[in-house]
C-alpha cells in the first residue's frame, strides 16, 4: 500500500463572489522514500493541495468537499483537529517557500526547535535542547550549539530555510511537503538546499512532495512528476517519460515557454519562445469543456473537447493525461502555437 | 541594427570605474562614517548601439545599483557614465532631463511601478506630459498607438492598473518606457515576477521590439537563461564587481571565473538525463572549491 494516497481530493473555497474550486477532483498516491513534483502556475491549486494535506486549510473559506486523503491508511480528512495536530510533525510535515516569514522573529531559533520536538514527545528540556544541536550540525549549521542562541534576523535566507527543514524533520516525519523551497533564494543557495533535501529524503527513508513553478527543479528532484492546470491534474508520469515525451499541450507548451540555458547559440538567440495565449479559466465558473481549450493550439470548434472535459486517462504504462489532443495521438504537422 | 557611433569608442553607453559606496554610520548624536557598503566597486563595460548587454549576478551583487546609476537615479560616488557621448556624471539638472528622453527604464514588480491612482492612458502619457511633448489631442493618438504596439487593448486606456494581470501590467510598463522614443531601455528584472508562459510572452515582445527600433537593452537578471535568450554578451557581476564579461558565447561555454562557472553550475535544467550530469559536475566544482582553500560556495 501508497503511503499517500490522495483519492478524487476537492477542496472549495466558498467566497461572496461564488464557489472557488481550487482544487477540484485530483489523485494520486506515492510511495515510501519517493518524489512527487506538483508543478503548475499560479493559482492552478498546488499549494492549496499541499494544505488540504496537512489540513491547514482556512476553515472558512475553504472546505474539502470531497474526497480523502490516506495517510497509512487512514483518512486524514476525517480526522478532528486533535488528531490532526499529532500527526502534522510526527508524521508529516511541511516547510514552506518564504523562510523570512515562516519563522518567528521573537524568539530564538533554539526555542523554535526544542518547542516542536516537545510538542510532539516526552523529552526533556535538555535533551531537547541536544536534539536541536544535532539537527542543526545535520542541515548544515556551522558552529550549531552557538546558534541555537541566535534570533531569526541574525541568519541569511538559504540558513533560515536550514532552520525550517531542522524543525521540519525534528520529529522524524515518514512525509515532508515542502512548497516552492526553493523560489525565494538565489541559484547557487538553491542548488545547496536541494541536495540537502535530497541527502535527508535518502537517509531518512522519507516520501517528499515538492511543489513549485521552476520545471528544473523538477527534473532534478523528483521521481514522479504531476502538473496541474486549474484545479486539476492534467498530465501524470515519471520525471523521465515526461520530460522525454511530455503528452498534453499545456506540457508542452510550458517546456517551449522556457529560456534554454544550455544548446546553440544562434539558435537560443533566433528562436522565440512560446507564450500561451490568454489565460487559465475562472475557477468560480470553470468551463464544463476541457479547462485548457480555450488556450490550446489543437482545440477547435468540431472538437468534443471544446464541450465535454476529457477525462484522466493512462496512455501509456505510469502516463496519465487529460487532453482529447496528446501528442502521440496526433496526426500531421504541429499547429503553430501564436503569441 | 545600425552601428551610429556617439561616444569616443564607439560604444552607446560606455562605464568606467563606476563605484557606488554607501556609507556605515555608528554613533548617535556624533555620527561618524564607520566604513562603507561597495554595492559597485569598479565597474566598467561598453554597449554597442542595437545591442542587448546581459548583467546577471545574484540578489546583493550590485546590478540593480549599477541599472540605478546609469540612468542617474542614484548618484554614484565615482566613475565615468558616458551615453551618447556625454558625460552624464557632471551634467546639469536640466541637461540630464533631456538626457533621460533617450535612456528607460521597465522595472521588475509591475504590482508596484504603476500608480494605482492613474489610468493606463494616463500612465503611459506622463512621460510625454512630463517632457512637453504633441498636444493633448495627439498624445491621446500616440498613447493609443503604443499600447496597439505593446500588445495591449488600446479599448482600455481609461481603466485602472489594478484590473489587469502581471503580464498586461508589465505589457504597459514597456508602453511607458517606449513613449519618449529612447535609444536605451534598462530592464529591471522584467520578467521576474511572471509566469513561465507569461514570461515568454513579455521576452518575446522585448525581442519584437529591439528588432523593430533598434533598441539598446541592459538586461539585468538573476535568471541565466532569460539572460541567454535576450543577450548578445554577458556581463556577470559577484560582492560589486563585474566577474566576467564577453560575448554570450563564451560565457555560457568557457566561463574562466570561478564564481561564474559556479553559477551556471547550480541552474538546474529541464531535462532530468542532463540534470544527472550537472549535479555531478556542480559537486565537483564544489570539492574543488573546498580544497582550492576558497569555500565561499
């Protein structure tokens, strides 16, 4: 059995301008030890998917309307808040993308550690006080026992987000979710915390979801990759099958969005890169059609695609899509995509 | 792109030894200068008329600084700027605000460089305004036909910033940088903030646009592959100073300077084979950084 399994999951957010649905029918399931990259633009629901998880989120507005959320087993969106506080750290857990806000700037890093493991077991003030040490010569704290001391302010942001994953993993946690980690630090910080991350998933056996926007990210994190347009999931497979032979066209068209940084010169300087035109649906009143039609070059008018959403489906063994359009299905030469 | 020369190399926009301290205080009621911040600390490089200079660096390097200084928003505690064969460091108050006819700016955040309390028209119109430039009557034709230019429904001059997307603001930020007709625009960051898909959009436009005036670009970003896509060379800045610089080219495939190579090291790409293959090469670069005796990275 999936350590996760997240089943047809609907969190809705009930608002005076009409019923936002954020997320709105997604599954997927991972395994002990494994990646999963959820990537999408703005606003497509990754985010909101990583609170429904932890159930964070804000009750009002928010409320899962359907759906479960396995963990083990157990369905997590059954639980009451008492039972969802022994399992959020102990079990789970979740750093977040701005370590300049995640943390408390009244109180010293030493506190904000030792006040998670104590939350969540018996251990004593000095022990808890050691274990902080040792997690903090574990994420790559220099000089950690001094530190402990130390108030937010007095650490760079790739060391606060060091001090989010410490507290993260104070607790041993089998799932650490962690949203855009990365996105507010600089390249070669960012290069330093995903192999951090990485090193602990592997030495700690954890299961990892990775939610962000930055498609290299992806490819160099994760096992399995989801991207999620509107609400839901649009295409599923292995970060390799999907980078090699990406199927929807939203997919598509993100990968040609980006700036190449390695390959031919003239051809980097000549070519343009393609920019999908319009923008994603209002998710008050999501059209009943396929939810990227409206922006994709394949849709047209005859296309029952343009009426009826296309369902999930696998085209190939682990590839799952959700398009009328995928590209081994197609048949002549590709449509130009038009700025 | 014509190759018109104004300055004494031949060069558009020509920095020398441009240095930007900011001074530390300590002292309360005595205030005295302590030691100082070199934000940009001897910088130097050349841009060609048509040509697109990338400066990249990360957050802290300077290149934001170095932006503000060339365009005299910020005045720079040493160094030479010249544009247009003039030398911008010592010119007057009045001289300079002709200056600015020629020289832009597009900024990063397009939430907060436009004036929520003004209409697209209005907007895009001030520089005009501010400059004297056409009648009324007239700058409501130009301001119509910029926004056509840029991509943008000319239908919606009266409305406000605030009803419009990332991309559609930054679309009228290029509008207003575009209204005086300048030889040089300073894109802050431009895309930054943008979606992907978004984000080619507006690269596409710039590119469209260079082509289409024969527009100077210094393109400042933290992102080495926007950077690629815009630039024809590359200057790459680390702590105030430029690193590295020539063509893109030669940047991207033989980097010489360390930080550079550690740099491109850490982008990851898409391409999951190929980011393998990086991520060794990145731990590398790393141990060999660790036994050079320099373990800043």
């Amino acid at each position: 059995m999936a350590l996760l399994e997240v089943n047809d999951l609907k969190t809705h957010f009930f608002t005076r301008e009409g019923v936002v649905q954020a997320v709105d029918g997604i599954s997927f399931s991972l395994e002990k030890g494994k990646t999963l990259g959820i990537v999408g633009e703005s606003g497509c629901g990754k985010s909101v998917t990583a609170l429904s998880i932890m159930g964070l989120i804000p009750k009002p507005p928010a409320k899962i309307v359907g759906g479960e959320v396995l963990f083990d087993g157990r369905d997590l969106t059954k639980l009451g808040e008492r039972e969802m506080q022994t399992v959020r750290g102990n079990q789970v857990a979740m750093i977040f993308q701005d370590p300049m806000t995640s943390l408390n700037p009244t109180l010293r890093i030493g506190t904000q550690i030792t006040e998670t493991i104590r939350t969540h077991t018996e251990m004593s003030k000095q022990d808890a006080r050691k274990r902080a040490i040792e997690l903090l010569e574990e994420v790559g704290i220099p000089r950690s026992a001094e530190r402990l001391d130390d108030y937010p302010h007095r650490f760079s942001g790739g060391m606060r987000q060091r001090v989010m994953i410490a507290i993260a993993l104070s607790c041993s946690p089998r799932l650490l979710i962690a949203d855009e980690p990365t996105t507010a630090l600089d390249v070669t910080i960012q290069a330093q915390i995903l192999d951090l991350l990485d090193e602990l998933r592997q030495e700690h056996d954890m299961a990892m979801i990775l939610i962000t926007h930055d498609m290299g990210v992806v490819a160099e994190v994760c096992d399995d990759v989801a991207i999620m347009y509107a609400g839901q999931i649009v295409e599923q497979a292995s970060g390799f099958e999907l980078f090699e032979k990406p199927e929807h066209p939203y997919t598509e068209a993100l990968l040609g969005a980006l700036p190449q940084l390695e390959g031919d010169e003239r051809e980097i300087r000549q070519s343009r890169l393609t920019a999908i035109p319009g923008r994603p649906p209002d998710l008050v009143n999501p059209p009943e059609a396929c939810r990227f039609a409206a922006r994709c070059p394949y849709a047209s008018y005859e296309d029952s695609c343009t009426e009826v959403e296309p369902q999930l489906r696998e085209i190939r063994a682990g590839h799952w899509v959700r398009t009328a359009h995928p590209t081994s299905e197609r048949s002549g030469e590709r449509e130009p995509v038009n700025a | 792109m014509s190759s018109e020369t104004s300055s004494s190399n031949g060069a558009l926009l020509s920095v020398t030894d441009l240095e930007k301290h900011f001074p530390i205080r300590k002292g309360l009621l005595v205030e005295r200068t302590v030691g100082a911040v070199k934000a940009v600390d001897g910088v130097s490089f050349d841009v060609a008329e048509g040509e697109t200079l990338g400066l990249v660096g990360e957050s802290g390097s300077g290149k934001s600084t170095t932006g503000y200084c060339i365009l005299q928003l910020m005045k720079q505690t040493g160094g030479s700027i010249q544009f247009m064969g003039k030398e911008l460091t010592t010119l007057g108050r009045e001289e300079l605000r002709r200056m600015r006819r020629e020289m832009q700016i597009v900024f990063q955040d397009p939430y907060a460089s436009l004036d929520p309390r003004m209409t697209v028209g209005g907007i895009v119109a001030e520089p005009l305004e501010v400059h004297g430039i056409g009648t009324r009557k007239s700058r409501t034709e130009t301001v119509r036909r910029l926004l056509d230019i840029v991509g943008f429904n000319p239908n919606f001059t009266n409305r406000y910033p605030h009803e419009f997307s990332g991309g559609q603001r930054q679309r009228i930020g290029v509008a207003r940088a575009l209204a005086l007709n300048p030889k040089l625009i300073v894109c802050d960051e431009p895309v930054s903030a943008l979606d992907v898909s978004i984000q080619a959009q507006i690269l596409n436009l710039l590119k469209d646009l260079q082509r289409d005036f024969g527009l100077t670009y210094l393109f400042i970003s933290h992102d080495l592959a926007v950077v690629r896509t815009m630039s024809d060379r590359i200057a790459v800045m680390n702590q105030g100073k430029l690193v590295e610089i020539g063509t893109a080219e030669q940047v991207y495939h033989e980097p010489k300077d360390e930080y550079t190579k550690a740099l491109f090291a850490a982008v990851p790409v898409p391409d999951p084979q190929r980011q393998r293959e990086r991520k060794a090469e990145r731990a590398r670069l790393r141990q060999e950084a660790r036994s050079g005796g320099n373990g800043s990275i």
